[in-house]
C-alpha cells in the first residue's frame, strides 16, 4: 500500500495551494487527487480575466491562475492522480485509509494527513421547484459555461437567466459576446447576488436587463424551453397579483446558489456548519477529526479565487507541521481555543474557533446579512474591544475580511463576537 504525509483531495485552486504549501513546509510526499480529467477545477473553463489581484498582483484568467499553482506543483514533485475518485476515509489508528477508484481499479492509500479541498456544486432545478414541464433547454450556469468555454458548444439563442450570482452574471455576458440575445437576468433578492463589478462589466455594459424583486413561476414548453413568465415578488416573496410577465426564450440558465461537496466529509465524520454547509474549522483550518483539514469552497463559497488560496496556504502549511509534529505535537486537551460568534448583522463566520496559541496572524472570513452603508465591523472579546474597521459599503454577495493581529490574541481572553454597529 503506498503511504503519502498528506493527500489532497481535490486538484483545483484549493487542492493545489494546499498540496503546494504543505511540500513548502515540509511534507515529504504529496498526493492530489483529482476527479477531473486535467488539474485546476473549475478555473479550466473561467476564460474571463479578473483572478489573481490579490495573489499575483496582476489580472489573470482562471486557466491561467490554475497553470501558475500547477507549474509550483510540478516544481515542487507533487504527485497527483486524474479521474479519480476518493470512496471513503478510515482510520486504522496510526494512519489515514483512503480509498480511491481510478484508471487502476480500487486503491488503498495512506496518509499521516488529509486535506478536503472539493469544492462545492449548483443548486439545481430540483431544489428550487419551478412549476412547469422538463423540456430540454434548462442548464446550470456553469455545465453551461463548460459547454462553451470548454467543449465548444452553443447551448441557446434566446436566453433568460434566473440568479444573479457570478457565475450566471459572466455568462450574461459570454452568451451575448457569441451572438445570443439574453432577454434578462432575474433575481428574488431586493439587490444582487453577484460582485458589484461584474453587474456592471457583464450587465450595464451590454444593456441587459436586471429585474430584482421577481421569480419565475412557470416554465413553458415541453420538448425544448419556449419561454419563462416572471412574477414580482413582494416584501415576504408572495407573488404580487397581475405583475406576471410571459417572455420569450430557448434557453434558461439557473443560477441559484452553490452548496459545498461534503458527502465524503459527513462520512468521515466531519461537523458541519448549519450556516456554511461546510466543515465547522478552527484557525488552522483543522476539522474536529484528528489529522483532516478543509479549505476553500468545500468549507464556505468564495467570491474571488485569491481567498481560497489564502484558505488553502493555511490548510497546507499547518497539515504539514501536523505530520512533522505528529509524536510530539501539543496534546488538544491542552490548546487554548475560543469561539467565534455571529452577532448583530454577520451572517456567519469563518474560522469558527480560534487557536490562542497561534504564532501566526489570523484572517476572518464573513458576510453580512444586508446592505450596509457607512457601518463598521466590531470584534470583541467580552467587554473589550479587539478590533474596528470603518466600511463605507457592504453587501451580503461580497466576503469581508478582517486580520486579527497574532499581537492582539493576548486580549482574548473570551469568545469574541463581530458586529456591524454605526460608525
């Protein structure tokens, strides 16, 4: 049986920053394992540039995002393995029991430890319950973007968008660019939720229409997708009486919300957060399994790809130094660990604990509940104040982040809680 410090589950942004980060530090053998049939996830068919500001300090596309972390891969003899699956993760005391089914059959690999870097999926038609037939025409945003940017197909004229999440507000624009007409982009939410940027570069900048407010209640056709009616949606979303709204298309894309791919982490016995859908973590990005970490989308959805790869370094680094301190690491009954809280405003935050003997600075990943205006973040420990930052404007569609000094963790002394307060 081969025998890996670490394997990575996952060869996309978050899989390769962490296989990356923990041979850094000192992992002597890496495995990626990867369901796809080449490395870089979900960044392979993001043709469209914006990735890499905060990491590379340049503007990248996604495919060539991936191909810097896959080249440190190669630099660095990271193994990996392509389409292939991982089954299951067991224990046998000493070592971490993965079971794989690739090109060779069904496999037993072990591992000091093991890094979850899946990803999430699209919530699909299903899980939302449009009323109406099931005709062709219906795609995810991005099976669709995967259709074009990769495998070169058109998958519609006329086309109608429900969701304006990111991936649905760049395919607006994709659609448009190779000829097709996109009717609108309709969202139930009062505001988006997409980056204000790509509202603008993908929308405003071609004319297409975004009617917030309003659903679809009906899809039309049965062979293939003949049109949508829409409906406005009041303060409590009940249709609004006579605003029903027929229009004409082929194609509709859903664009409705991702959930984190964590079948194989529930079966392993990872806890999960109610709010995230994703491994409940401390700050080292460890889960409460022995020995297994998470990061990336597989523990919250990200909206910009540099946030996964800070999530991962973090991942990689401390899976290593776990391996190389294994025997002799400090005993968990002895570490000082508090929680992390969601307060007034704060939709959810990751870490949800954090270690106080951390040498290492540690970042907060959160979003807010709503628009906020001219509010500030708040971080207290108790009756002490930790940390304020001003922020002119927040949405619940974009992350916000907050470092906490490695200085600053002597004043915790309690659970710390973040608030939005007026400035």
């Amino acid at each position: 049986m081969l025998k890996y410090n670490v394997i990575v589950i996952g060869g996309g942004p978050a899989g390769l920053g962490a296989a990356v980060e923990a041979k850094k530090n000192g992992a002597g053998t890496v495995l990626i394992v990867e369901r796809d049939r080449e490395l870089g996830g979900i960044l392979n068919q993001c043709i469209h540039n914006g990735f890499g500001l905060h990491e590379f300090k340049e503007e990248l596309t996604g495919p060539e995002y991936a191909g810097r972390f896959i080249e440190m891969a190669e630099e660095n003899n990271i193994d990996h393995v392509l389409n292939t699956m991982v089954l299951s993760i067991d224990d046998d005391g000493e070592n971490k029991i993965v079971r794989i089914l690739g090109e060779n059959g069904l496999e037993e690999v072990k591992a000091d430890a093991v890094v979850l870097a899946m990803g999430c999926r699209e919530r699909t038609r299903g899980a939302i319950d449009i009323p109406g037939y099931r005709p062709s025409g219906v795609y995810n945003a991005g099976a669709a973007q995967r259709y074009m940017n990769m495998e070169g197909y058109m998958v519609g004229k006329k086309v109608v968008i429900y969701g304006s999440g990111d991936i649905g507000l760049i395919m607006a624009r994709r659609m448009t660019l190779e000829g097709a007409e996109v009717k609108c982009v309709v969202e139930i939410n009062p505001h988006s939720s997409g980056l204000t940027r790509n509202i603008v570069q993908c929308l405003d900048d071609f004319n297409i229409p975004l009617k917030l407010q309003t659903c679809i209640n009906y899809i039309h056709g049965k062979d293939r997708v003949e049109g949508v009616t829409l409906a406005r949606l009041d303060e409590n979303r009940e249709v609004v009486s006579g605003s029903e709204e027929f229009i004409e298309c082929d194609t509709l894309l859903l664009s409705v919300g991702l959930i984190p791919e964590n079948e194989l982490s529930t079966n392993v016995g990872v806890e999960l957060d109610r709010k995230t859908s994703g491994p409940i973590v401390d700050s080292s990005m460890s889960t409460n399994v022995e020995g297994i970490f998470a990061c990336g989308n597989v523990v919250h959805v990200h909206d910009l790809v540099d946030f996964v790869t800070k999530e991962s370094r973090i991942a990689g680094r401390e899976a290593a130094l776990y391996v190389k301190n294994k025997n002799a690491r400090l005993d968990k009954q002895e570490e000082i660990k508090i929680n992390t809280v969601a307060g007034d405003g704060i939709s959810y935050i990751v870490p949800q604990s954090l270690n106080l003997s951390s040498k290492e600075d540690i970042n907060l990943f959160m979003r807010v509940r709503n628009i906020c205006n001219k509010k500030k973040l708040v971080v207290r420990s108790g009756n002490n104040v930790i940390l304020e930052k001003k922020r002119h404007h927040m949405i619940p569609s974009e992350m916000e982040t907050l470092k906490i000094d490695k200085e600053k963790l002597s004043l915790i002394k309690e659970d710390i809680c973040v608030c939005v307060e007026e400035v």
